[in-house]
C-alpha cells in the first residue's frame, strides 16, 4: 500500500474544542510596575553583597549578607524572565 493509501483510510479526527487560540502580541504587554520588580531586587542584591565585602554592614561580614543578596538577585532574574 502507499502512503496516500494508509493516510486515506486513517479515520479523522473531530477537534475537540477545547483549542484556546493564543493572545495577540498587542496584549502580551507587562505591566508597568512589573519593571520596578525586575531591577530592585537586582540592584539592591548586587548592592548588598558589594557593601557586604565592605564590612560596612552590622556584624562585618557574614554569610547570611551574602545569601540574601543572591536571593534578591535570583527573585530579579525571575522577573526578568517573565517580562514582555
């Protein structure tokens, strides 16, 4: 048999209705303070880890600087990943 053949006598399949058509790219826009999330935590992470090795902070220098920093950092980069 050909392949026009098998692709004849396969049954069609009805759609069922449940398709969801995607959103036009004129209302994939973030929203504005979606901006103020992306760069604070980016820029007050990177600040607290630049001030930690400073030894400005309470308790000189400590770990505990550091993983928050990097945790604001991360919570940035996120926010950037979901931007529009």
């Amino acid at each position: 048999m050909s392949k026009a053949t098998r692709r004849a006598k396969q049954p069609k399949i009805a759609p069922s209705g449940r398709y969801t058509p995607p959103k036009p790219r004129s209302e994939r826009k973030s929203p504005s303070w979606h901006l103020w999330f992306l760069f604070g935590p980016l820029i007050l992470g990177a600040l607290l880890i630049v001030v930690n090795f400073l030894a400005v902070l309470p308790g000189g220098e400590s770990t505990w600087y550091l993983l928050v920093g990097m945790g604001l950092m991360t919570v940035g980069f996120v926010f950037a990943t979901k931007y529009r």
